[in-house]
C-alpha cells in the first residue's frame, strides 16, 4: 500500500530539479488535452499537478480558470511562484479528500496516477466536483509499459502498477459515462463525461 507522506517526501526531493528534468512531447499533449475537452471559457481542476507543468497550456486554451493541487509543498511552492496569476490558484494537499468548495469543467490527472493509493476513491470523489457535462481524464504522456517500467525504478515504493486502459475505463464506469480510452505505444488516456 502507497503511504501518501512517503509520495510527499519523494516528489519534494524530485522538486528542485523537476522542471529542468521534464522531457514533454507537445503534440501528445495537445491530442490528451483535445481529449480532455479543455478549450476556451473552461473551468481546470489539474490534479498532482507538480510544479505545473501544463498551466501553460491550459491558459493558451483559453480556459478561465486553474485549480492545480498537488501532495508535495515543494513542487506546490515552485507552481505558486511560477502562476501568479488571478486566474490560477495552487493548492496543497490529496486530491483523494480535497473539499474543493467548487466544480469544475475538466478535471486533469496527467502522468501522476499511479501515485494515488486508493485509485478507486480518488475517481469517485473527483467525479462529485464535475459540472454536468465535464470530463475527467487520466493520461500518461507514454504506454502503459513504459510508465510501469519507470516505476520499476527509484518509484516502487511510491507507485501502483498502472491499470490497463480497459479495467480504467470500467471503474470510470461507476460515476461516468466512458468517452475516450486509448491506449497504445506512445500514451495512455481515458476520459469520462458526468
């Protein structure tokens, strides 16, 4: 079982030098993001969203608003000064048990799943923050096997296997109705709609 402090301390250490790290593949993200629904006027809760690596492309989309939380203070401190933004708020804490105080159009997992302890809980209580007609979408930026093979790693300790696509998609199932499920040689994606 994943201990959510052990998660905390490993990405605080990851912290400094994860955006110096991070390897993006743009035209991916476009195609998870389309996926996603995120587009103009659009209301974004981005879940275990480090130090805010795709803030950026939410905002070119047009969305009005960020809502980005993520368990490490240290990725979460880089985010804040990275978005000073009226429109972007960065909070602090697990997505799993987050009172949110409000609902969102898209709600965004990206490359952060497996992290979660209890992936069953952590879809239920995103799936109560969704407008009606929102999306929730967990994507990986690579296939399955290669994430889980990143994870083999340093990780382990803070990582899940990744679940197929398909036993994904029948979990979304019990809160939403199944848009997008992908899953091949260069990512990974499924999106319910509420």
């Amino acid at each position: 079982m994943i201990d959510p402090k052990e998660v905390q301390q490993f990405f605080d250490r990851l912290a400094p030098g994860w955006d110096a790290d991070m390897v993006r593949n743009d035209a991916l993200i476009r195609l998870i993001l389309d996926g996603a629904g995120v587009g103009p006027g659009k209301s974004i809760l981005d879940v275990a969203c480090g130090t805010g690596v795709l803030i950026p492309d939410y905002l070119a989309r047009g969305a009005s608003s960020v809502t980005a939380v993520d368990l490490s203070p240290e990725m979460v401190k880089i985010a804040r000064e990275k978005f000073p933004q009226e429109n972007v708020s960065v909070l602090c804490g697990d997505a799993s048990d987050t009172d949110f105080g409000r609902r969102f159009d898209c709600i965004v997992i990206y490359n952060a799943f497996p992290h979660f302890a209890d992936p069953e809980k952590l879809i239920s209580h995103l799936a109560g923050f969704l407008n009606p007609g929102g999306t929730l979408t967990v994507a990986h930026g690579a296939s399955r096997e290669t994430i889980d093979a990143h994870h083999g790693g340093s990780a382990r300790r803070v990582s899940n296997g990744l679940m197929t696509a398909e036993e994904l998609a029948a979990l979304f199932g019990k809160y939403l109705t199944v848009s997008v499920v992908i899953s091949d040689d260069k990512m990974y994606q499924v999106t319910g709609v509420k």
